[in-house]
C-alpha cells in the first residue's frame, strides 16, 4: 500500500489570458486570426499525463448560460510540464456573449494515487465581456425618405428633395442634392443608446462628391458642440472615408453629419456607407 503523501496546494496558480486588460476581455470579430490564449504556469505537483480540463462558463446576449469544453480530461504533454500548460480558443467561439456579462475560466488537474484519486480545482479566473459596438448604415432601394437606419434629416435638409436613395452603378446611396440655399448645418443625426462612458468610438461615413459644378461640398462629424471630424472639402468624385474618433462623455449621445456650405449652387454629395464602431 501507498503511504499517503501530503500536496501543498498554496501555490496553485489561476488561469491567466494575456488578451484581457484589468479584467475586461474585449471581443474581436471572428475572423480574427489571434484567438484568446489561456495560460496556466506550472504547478507544485505537475506530471506528464497527469489529466487537465478547462471549461468557460458564460452568459449569451439573451441572458442564456453557456459553456464551452476547451479541453476535457486532456493529458499533460512533455512540452507543457516543461513550459507550461496553454490552450487556445478561436474568437468565433465566443460571439454573440452578452456586453457586461463575466466569462469563468475553471480549471482543474485530476492527482493520481488510486481509486481516491480525484480533481483539484485552481482559482477560478473571471473576465468581464466587452462586446464590441457596431452600428453600420447602407442604403437600398426600399429604403423610406425620412431615417435610414435612425438617421433622421437635420435642419439643412429639411426639403423632400435634398435626400433622396439613388442609384450609383450597382449600389443604392443617399443622395444629397441641396435643393435649397439653407443647406448648411446638420444634414442628419442619429441618437444613440447604450453608449459606455469613457469607451472610444469611430465615428465615420464613406462618401463622395457626386459633381464638379460650382460649389465644393464641405463637411463634418460632430456631436454637439464637440468636433469629431474637422470641416474637410468633399472634392474628390472617387468614394473616400471621412471619419475620426471620440469618447462617450454620456449613455446616450446625438452625432450629427454637418454641412458648411449654404448654396445650392454645386456642393453635391452622396453617402455611401454611415458607420459608428467602438475601437
């Protein structure tokens, strides 16, 4: 018979992901080839074979749990009792988790000995989630005259025939014609929700001068007295980004789209895409 030897476990170490920052995993998109790393560093009683598993237990968008089988009862390699024991989980597996929600990383090695043999539980690691903001606007045929998206018309565009869908070879665009001589000031403006005070977001829209006749359209990005894209002359007939960043002062902010010309002489422009992503 075996004579019982005592394992001290004060030197358990927790699971580790270098990916997180103070506790907050931010998401990435899916495709992003990186992963999330979870590390744990070799322990007091560490063998080779000696049997591993991870799961990571989460909340879904609809408040349903989860969980997810990294690794199930999985033997310790020789490179792993050397270097450390390490595992990778895909991006794509851990969408659609619920923003604010925690991710428990519980990790346990099985001790060998015999029939009593059985699990040891490490310090559990928790995360909490940062799912990544991204409000995207385009624009097709069937799309209504006044929002698009919860972008309404501003001041500056307040004619039936100032914003109009047209058609731009084989897409669907918003059409500024300034019909008017009142077309300076807010174009459109959103509000928006569920904005996370001091995060940083991108604020920008891909858009084009759709003539070369008189006047140069000129516009910016802003929300309220804040300047987030400064006024820049929309010269180029090519589609081109204007677009800049900022940190969310409240919940709930209104962007606006501005346009610094008045005439409706020329200063013709068009939006092609309308996008508000945190960063």
């Amino acid at each position: 018979m075996t004579n019982p030897a005592l394992v001290s476990l004060s030197c358990v170490p927790a699971p580790v992901v270098p990916q997180a920052v103070n506790d907050v995993l931010v998401l990435k998109k899916p495709d992003d080839s990186a992963g999330v790393t979870v590390e744990v560093a070799r322990w007091p009683f560490m063998v080779v074979n000696q049997k591993t598993t991870l799961h990571v237990c989460g909340q879904q968008a609809d408040g349903s749990p989860v969980m997810l089988r990294v690794a199930d009862a999985e033997p310790v390699t020789q490179q792993e009792f050397q270097e450390g024991w390490r595992r990778n989980i895909a991006w794509a597996s851990l969408q659609n988790l619920k923003d604010g929600s925690h991710l428990a990383f519980v990790f346990q090695a099985a001790l060998d000995g015999g029939s009593c043999a059985g699990p040891v539980l490490f310090p559990t690691l928790c995360l909490e989630v940062q799912a990544p903001f991204d409000d995207t606007t385009t624009f097709s045929a069937t799309d209504g005259t006044n929002n698009w998206n919860g972008w309404m018309r501003g001041d500056a565009a307040t004619d039936p025939r100032d914003l109009t869908i047209t058609k731009d070879g084989d897409i669907y665009v918003l059409f500024d014609n300034t019909y008017t001589n009142n077309s300076a000031g807010t174009v459109l403006k959103k509000t928006f929700q569920g904005l996370e005070v001091g995060r940083s977001y991108e604020f920008g829209v891909t858009v084009r001068r759709w003539n070369n006749s008189y006047s140069v359209p000129v516009l910016s990005l802003n929300s309220g007295a804040q300047v987030i894209a400064p006024a820049t002359e929309i010269s180029s007939m090519a589609w081109a980004p204007l677009k800049g960043t900022f940190t969310a002062s409240a919940s709930q902010m209104e962007l606006q789209i501005v346009n610094h010309v008045a005439t409706g002489n020329g200063n013709d422009y068009a939006f092609r895409e309308i996008w508000v992503r945190s960063i």
